[in-house]
C-alpha cells in the first residue's frame, strides 16, 4: 500500500474562539495520497500517541497524558487508524517506533497560561524519520477537549481528503428515565445531554441542516405533535405542528428554507411541504397509501420516502421539481426508514430479511442492495455520518436496543455507547461549520 505523504494547506482559521495556524513545513511539499478508506484491501494505519509534553518538556503530566488519551480515542473511532497500546511503551517519546510497527507518530505539546492554552501536534513519519507539517490551536483552557479533536479532524483529512467527524453529535431517544426522551451526546460517548423534558413518549430527533436545532414528536399534550428547540439553550421549546392526528419525522431542506413532513391530518398519513415555522405549503402525496420518513438529497432537488402504494413499504423517490414518482426497491418484502448518503449516490434503509430487520445500501438508480449489518437482532433507523463513511442505527437483541455503527463497506460493526437504559432512533447531526 502506498505510504500516506502529508502536506498541509496555508490558511488560518478561527472558529468558536479557537484560533488555529500551520506549523511550518520540514520538508518540500509532496504529492498527495488519500486514503480510500472504503476500499477492502486497505490495511489500517498505525498510529501511536505518546503523552503531550508541557513548555518545559516534561512528560506524562495529567493534563499530556489526557490530551493524548483523546487524541488517539477520535483517531481510532474514525476506523482506519490503530492505536499503539501506550502501555507497551509507557506513553513515552524516547522509543523504537519501527519495534512497534508504527506507520506515525503524534508528537504533541502544549503550554497554558491563566485560563489559555496552546495545543500542538506534529506527525512523525516513522519510516522516513522526518517530521511532518503539524497544527497548533489557541483557545481558552475550557476549550481543552475541542482542540485536541481539532488536531484529529485535520490529521484525518490529510489522510483521506476530507474533515475528520470527532466533534460531530448523534442525537438519540432513551428510556434511562423510565420514559422515553431525547438526548444528545458527542460520538466518543462522553457528554450526555438530556434534550427534552416533557416525561412522555418522544421519539424521531431530527437534526435541522445547520446542526444547531432538534426537532421531534411528542405525545406530552396527548396526540403526537412536532417540536423544535434550538440546542444553545435548554429551556425553550417551540411546535412545529400539533394538527390532528400524526405529526413526525421532518426532513430539512439542505437550504433550511423547507421541510417535509408527515401529517395525517386527512386520514392517512402523507408528506407534506413545510416552511421553516411550521405553515404548509404543498401537499406531496395524496390518495397513494401510506407515505412516511422523509429524507432529502444532499442537492434539494429530491426527496426519498417510503410508501406502501404497491401493497408493502418500499422506498421511494421524488423528484421535488416534477413531483415524478420512482420506486428504488424491489428486493424483500418491506423496506423502511431510508437516509440519503451526504455524497449523493447511495441511499440506506432497514430491510426485513430472514425475519429479522437489517441495514442496507443501494444506488440511488436503483439495483442490487448491498448488507451493511450482520448478525442475530433487529436492525434499524440507519442513519449516515456527514463523511458519508459511516452509518449508525439501533440493534435490538433480547429486548435491550443500543446504539451500533459500522463502516459503509459493512466492516467495524461495534456498539458506539454504554447507557443506561435502551437507546432507539439514532440520528448523526451534520459536521462542524
């Protein structure tokens, strides 16, 4: 396999008061080889973290070792990438790297002073012994946790082209109260947010298109009405829609102008064109079954929905200019909850096969699907990682429903958190703006 070279881009960045800049380069730029971490045949890269040395160079300080610690945590969750055990070498720098078969190494130090930090990281190329072009962050101490997953996203994207996803969010439903509310938590599992507060059955979290609100339906009133609240607060929460009957599920335009949603206001329930403060715009669906679950192309310009107007649910697509109806599947008797892949080809849904529900993918033009789960339990709400790489949903086995992923080429199935409590509904919030 051809060794990944790094090379950085010049610009500056300054995101949430996190300021960012380029370490200078140690050597002539070289050409650039991206990963396809899709591809079969691809080995993982290895990679250690030895503990973040302070100003003064000490090692293995509380604060280095966290660092490290998180570092090499977002690397891994990306799946392409294998942690040395710090273990085996004690998370110092003074070590054979080639001993431990590391591909790089991350060697990284900070300095803090009052409430600022600086974080940096460089790569270490093991076999060529050169280091490599790094980061460096500036930011309040706070903000400790944001930058080193900072340092992650970028050495991801040096080796596969595109931002790395640590610091993105899955929104989930749980019952750890004894009721069925939303929650939200970062994808490493460690800040766990209670969304909704309204001790009643709540289910299908929607993410708006900027990340920064959460829609869901409620019963708390009764019927099941549409919810929006916006997620810098925690204390207001606005309706969407509370008309007769079922309101769920919204998918939001990649503009943020529209939704669509289903009502079944009129009897059965049908998709239905929103704008953004809940008013009705078009009727989509009308006299063909049962229409649910929305999900919009990355582009706007169609929508993927499912439908049992052939006698079983089976997905569907809508072209949103000519309101033309396409049916995407054929194979297996019920086909569900399709989510459109953020690069636009692929679309994911649940299908019962062997009686039990599984993942799968299929070309949005249609054809052979493709398994992505396996394994004893029931498989469902699928829902992509904004890289497209990756695909989450809830297994159920024995009664107990947790939160799964696995890679879009059907490898790295794993439980993504350890809750009290079953956990249903998954949905991936966009990446960081």
């Amino acid at each position: 396999m051809n060794r990944l070279l790094f090379t950085l881009r010049f610009s500056t960045t300054l995101v949430a008061a996190v300021v960012f800049s380029l370490l200078p380069l140690s050597r002539a730029a070289a050409e650039r080889i991206y990963l396809d971490i899709a591809a079969s045949d691809v080995r993982k890269i290895v990679v250690a973290v030895p503990s973040f040395v302070d100003e003064s160079g000490n090692l293995n300080s509380q604060t280095g070792n966290v660092i490290a610690t998180m570092v090499a945590r977002g690397l891994q969750f990306h799946g392409f990438i294998q942690i040395v055990d710090p273990a085996g070498y004690g998370m110092g720098r003074d070590v054979d790297w080639k001993a431990l078969d590391a591909d790089y190494v991350v060697m990284g130090k900070f300095a803090s002073s009052g409430d600022g930090m600086v974080i940096e990281g460089r790569l270490l190329d093991v076999a060529q012994d050169k280091m490599l072009a790094g980061r460096r962050y500036k930011g309040a101490v706070s903000q400790r946790d944001d930058m080193a997953l900072r340092l992650v996203d970028a050495l991801v994207e040096e080796f596969t082209g595109e931002s790395g996803i640590s610091r993105t969010s899955i929104a989930f439903v749980s019952d750890a109260t004894g009721r069925k509310e939303v929650y939200l938590t970062d994808v490493l599992g460690r800040k766990v947010r209670r969304i909704t507060r309204h001790n009643h059955l709540c289910v299908s979290p929607r993410f708006t298109a900027d990340g920064r609100s959460l829609a869901y339906s409620s019963y708390h009133r009764g019927s099941q009405n549409l919810y929006i609240t916006e997620l810098n607060q925690s204390k207001v929460t606005r309706a969407l829609s509370r008309r007769k009957g079922m309101n769920l599920a919204p998918a939001f335009s990649p503009d943020g102008r529209t939704m669509v949603v289903t009502l079944s206001k009129d009897g059965a329930p049908d998709l239905y064109l929103m704008d953004s403060k809940g008013k009705i715009l078009e009727r989509l669906t009308k006299r063909s079954g049962i229409n649910v679950s929305p999900s919009f192309s990355p582009d706007g310009k169609s929508i993927a929905f499912v439908s049992d107007r052939s006698g079983r649910p089976q997905v569907y697509i809508m072209d949103m200019q000519s309101r033309q109806v396409r049916r995407l599947t054929f194979q297996g008797s019920e086909n569900a909850e399709p989510s459109w892949s953020p690069k636009g080809d692929k679309i994911v849904y649940t299908g019962l096969a062997g009686g039990n529900y599984q993942i799968f993918t299929i070309s949005v033009s249609g054809g052979v699907p493709t398994q992505v789960s396996s394994g004893w339990g029931d498989f469902e709400s699928p829902t992509w990682s904004p890289d497209g790489k990756q695909i989450a949903f809830s297994r159920k086995r024995n009664g107990h429903q947790e939160i799964c992923a696995v890679f879009a080429n059907g490898k790295g199935l794993r439980t993504l958190f350890n809750l009290k409590g079953n956990q249903s509904y998954p949905q991936w919030s966009p990446g960081p703006k």
